[in-house]
C-alpha cells in the first residue's frame, strides 16, 4: 500500500500531466460549498467536494491540491478491494488480483483525476465489503453495522447510487439469506444505526426539497429519451475495450489489456458452475448495474471495475488450481507453475503502466483534453501578477479561483492603472501600446504551444514617439 501511494503520487505530474475540464468544474464546485449548502443546493457529491475544497483551501490552487483527493480515496479503494477479494478468494490470489486491478489504466486514470468519479469504486467497494463481513457473522462487531448504514446514506450524495442502496434494501427485505442475517444483529445496533443513517441523509434530503433539480442529477438522466440513452451505453463503455483506435475522450482505450481480458474471460468461464454463489450474484448484479446506470450517466460505466476485478482474480485462480491439479503431490512442481504465472502478472503490470505514461502524452485524441496551463501559471506568476482570460472562455471560473487561494489578480481586460506590475495572457496575445512583450512560455500538451504571454507595462515617456 505504501508503494501504491507513493505511485500514485509520482504519476499525477507525469500522466496524464493536466487537468480536464470536469477537474476545473468540480474545483469551482468544491470552492463554492459555504455553510449553507443545504439552502443553497450544493449538496451533490457533497463529501468529495468537501475534501477537495479543504485540500485546495490548505495547499492552493494547484494540480495536486485538485487531484489529492482522489488519490487519498483510491489507496482506501484499493484497500477494500484486497479485502473484498481476501473475502473470496486465497490471501496470495486476491492481492495478485487486486494488484492487477489497481494498476490498470482505468483505476490509474481515476486516482489521479480530481473529479468524483472514483466515488464509484470507492463507495461500492467498502459498501460490499462491509455487507459481506455482516452477513453470516453471528458476533458482528456494532462499529462494522453502523460503518455499513452510514456508508450507505454517504454514497447516495454520489449520482445514482440511490439504487443502489434501494437494491440493497429491497434484498434485505425480500431474500430469506439477508432477512436472517438481519435479525441476528441486536435491536440497539439496528436502532443506532438506522438513527446514523437517518442523520447522515438529512442535508441530501433538505437539499432536494430546497432545490429538485437535485433529484434529477441524483437520480434520473437530464435530457432524458431512449436515443439518448442507447447512445450514452455506447459511448461509455468504447473505450473500455478498443485495441484498433483512441476516442476523443478523458479515457485512454483500452483501459483493460488483452491479457487482462483474456484472465477476465477464464474467470467467467470458471464461474458458471458456481452461477448462484455470493460471489457470482454480486458480480451479475454489478455488471447489469454498471450497463443500466451507464445510460442514465456515462460516469457509472467505471463501476465495471469491481466485477472486472473479481473476474480477473477468479481466472487467475482457475489457472494455478488447474496447474496444482496436475500435480497435486509435486511440490516442486507447484513452484515452477507458478512462475509463469509471476512473469504474466509483472508483463501486465509493466506493460499497463508504459501504456497509461506514454499513451496520455503521445494520443493526440486524448492528450488534447488535458491542460497544463495552471502549473506554468503556478511557475511563472506570483502573488499581485496579473493574469488576462477572456471571460468567454469556458475555463474563467476556474482561474478566477487564483484570487481566493493564490492571491493573483484575474481580469479579462488590460488594467487601467499604472503600478509596475508583471501582466500575462492566457491563451492568446493582447495587442495594447502600453504593455511590452517579454516573455512567451509554452507547452508541449496543446496544439497551440503558445500558453502564456507575459508583459510589462509601460509607464513613462522615453522620447518623441518613444515609449
């Protein structure tokens, strides 16, 4: 785990190197949470938000200030995955497995994007987890009830993820297994929990009444017809499994290799005599859940994540249970199949990761969606600097934040007074006779590499038609 988040640390400034426009939008969002978010309606992915908005308000406005979320919430989404698969699988197979998840491009992508996407994984990862060190416990520990409710009523601030936890409580109303499980816990532990869950939903639930169009975003789609819908499946899951072409999208196909689906595809195989086990149910449900919601949202696509994970583990399983069968009494040979199976995974890994570092700088399609700006910004301007964005520009929120948390001056036009002070244009160059180019910064990750045109202002006449 250590080395995981030192990893994904390290990899932000590399790959995909930027910010996307949804990183800026969820910055803006986050920064405009104030004490009245209830009233106000800021109540959509309202616990990423808060985080972010803190780590922005402590480290500035910068790449890792917007992405550190993220990265904190993946090594805990991690974790619960390794547990969630020790849940079902042998110790040594379930890290194996996990690490292959966790070091696909799809996750690597989602724990340095600083957007509420990997509140997908991470919600649904401690949520089954949870659930399953619950259910056919009979000395369940009451802090594991309540962590269980109160993550529940958390991860319906998350856009669709109500039904999921209306699935999850129609199951324990209607399937006989989770209706005994639940009259094992204690009536306290029910009733402390149901009182947490009913606390945690308060602010969601005012926020809706406050302000419906809160219910739209958390539970139905915004423009809402089949061929809208139809399309949405289409385009969330393109990248996912492309081996001929890039879309232009935030996501680098193919998210999962060949050898990770060629394990997915041996773990489906070996888990169709076993259909109706726990294990199995929860990966068809996911899966089915992930196509469905997928067109409501295109985010939720991502959530594929989790059965994909339990599949890989499963293959991966199958074949050193197949090899072991062959020889069931040869030690030796159980050693000298496994390493095959080491040189695979470390292939898979390496492999994966030369494709997410080198495919978000050399992929025109998707490297295009991704802004450095804000670190030559960070590198070259400095408290009281004055920065020029055309209020047209679709980013002009996001930079307007520099005010609040970095202390330069946003503007869209030339300031009239005349104070030394160091001007920049973003994006494009001023013409005016009283400002005096000296400097061009540019960036290897926009097709038009002139970013940054910093000036000098003029202030005092040198001659006769001189200034």
């Amino acid at each position: 785990m250590l080395v995981f988040f030192i990893l994904l640390c390290f990899l932000p400034s590399i790959a995909p190197g930027g910010i996307s426009q949804d990183e800026m939008d969820s910055a803006v969002a986050a920064s405009n949470i104030h004490a009245d978010f209830i009233t106000s309606g800021n109540i959509v992915n309202l616990p990423y938000l808060l985080l972010q908005k803190a780590s922005i308000s402590f480290f500035g406005l910068s790449l890792y200030s917007i992405k550190l979320p993220s990265i904190a919430i993946s090594v805990l989404a991690a974790l619960f995955i390794v547990l969630l698969l020790n849940r079902w699988f042998k110790s040594d197979v379930a890290i194996v497995g996990s690490i292959l998840t966790t070091l696909s491009t799809a996750f690597l992508f989602l724990a340095g994007s600083g957007t509420p996407t990997i509140m997908y994984i991470f919600w649904l990862a401690l949520i089954l987890w949870l659930g399953s060190k619950i259910v056919g416990n009979e000395n369940t520990h009451p802090m594991l009830v309540i962590s269980f409710f109160f993550s529940l009523a958390l991860s319906m601030y998350t856009p669709h993820l109500i039904y999921v936890a209306i699935c999850i409580g129609l199951a324990g109303l209607m399937h006989p297994h989770l209706r005994f499980a639940l009259k094992q816990l204690k009536f306290y532990q029910l009733v402390i929990s149901v009182s947490a869950f009913i606390l945690a939903i308060i602010p969601l639930v005012f926020g809706c009444i406050f302000h419906p169009e809160n219910l739209t975003t958390l539970a139905f789609m915004q423009d809402a017809n089949m061929g809208t819908y139809a399309n949405n499946i289409a385009a969330s899951f393109a990248p996912f499994f492309s081996f001929s072409m890039a879309y232009d999208s935030i996501y680098l196909a193919p998210l999962f290799g060949l050898a990770t689906v060629a394990l997915i595809i041996i773990g489906i195989l070996a888990s169709m005599g076993k259909l109706f086990t726990s294990r199995n149910s929860v990966v068809s449900l996911l899966v089915i859940f992930a196509i469905i919601a997928s067109g409501l949202n295109q985010d939720l696509a991502i959530t594929i994540i989790i059965p994909i994970s339990v599949l890989t583990a499963a293959g991966l399983e199958s074949i050193i249970d197949k090899w072991h069968s062959l020889f069931p009494e040869n030690p030796y040979a159980h050693v000298l199949g496994t390493l095959p199976v080491v040189v695979v995974v470390l292939l898979i890994v390496i492999s994966g990761l030369s494709h997410f570092i080198f495919g978000y700088h050399y992929t025109p399609r998707v490297a295009k969606n991704f802004s450095d700006d804000i670190s030559i910004i960070k590198n070259n301007l400095s408290a009281g600097d004055v920065l020029l964005v055309s209020q047209e520009s679709s980013h002009y929120n996001f930079y307007k934040l520099l005010e609040n948390y970095n202390s330069i001056t946003v503007m869209s036009d030339i300031p009239e007074r005349n104070d030394e002070v160091k001007i920049a244009s973003l994006g494009g160059s001023r013409s005016d006779d009283n400002l005096k180019l000296e400097q061009i910064i540019t960036s290897p990750k926009s097709r038009n590499s002139d970013r940054l045109y910093i000036y000098s202002k003029v202030t005092e006449e040198k001659g006769e038609g001189e200034k």
